[in-house]
C-alpha cells in the first residue's frame, strides 16, 4: 500500500483509464481508416498497402483490442485491489467487456464476408 492521498489515487485512476481507452479508440480508428483503404471505393479497385490484407489487418487488431482490454481490465482490478476498493465495479467491467465484443465484432465482420 503506498501513501497515496484518495484524490491521488482518483486522479491516477482516471488518468490511467482515460490514457488506455484513448489509445484503444485512436488504433481502431485509425485501423478503421486504413481498411477502408484497402476496400478502396465503389467503381475503383483497393489500394495495396505493401502484402497487408483486410482479413490480417482485422485478425491483427481484434487480437490488439482483446490485448488492450485485458490491459484495462488488469489496471482497474490493481487500484480497485489496492489504493481505491470502490473503483472499477462491475459496471465498468460490463462497459468495457461490451466495447470489447463490438470492436472485435467489427473487426470480424469487416475482415471477412459471410455468404
């Protein structure tokens, strides 16, 4: 246990989620643009990007988002284990497990045509 004030330890929870979900959203959306690259537009081919297919860039950041959600899950249970017992209920577990499932959903269902 450190020494920590509650404020402190407020502020580096809300610092460290905030800076873990942004980076989950700035990669995905920039991943998201990247795809929609390489589906090019109507009436046009796609843009090659080097040998980088749609279907391994959306295995790649549906493992990524599945990494970053276990990271922000292990960040909420350490503070909510250590310096701040009422932080990371199961209602931020809910949100985060939810935003997890859609964004490899997504990635799923851009990645690979179902017939």
């Amino acid at each position: 246990m450190s020494n920590l004030s509650t404020k402190d330890a407020y502020d580096l929870y809300e610092n460290g989620k905030h800076r873990r979900y942004s980076l989950l959203f700035s990669v995905n959306g920039g991943a998201f643009a990247i795809a929609k690259l390489l589906t090019g537009e109507p009436g046009k081919g796609p843009v090659v990007l080097g040998h980088l297919t749609l279907p391994q860039l959306a295995i790649g950041m549906a493992l990524f988002t599945v990494i970053m959600v276990a990271d922000i899950f292990m960040f909420g249970e350490k503070l909510r284990t250590g310096e701040l017992p009422g932080a990371f209920g199961w209602q931020g577990k809910l949100v985060l497990f939810f935003l997890g499932l859609l964004l490899c959903a997504g990635w799923l269902l851009a990645g690979f045509r179902v017939s």
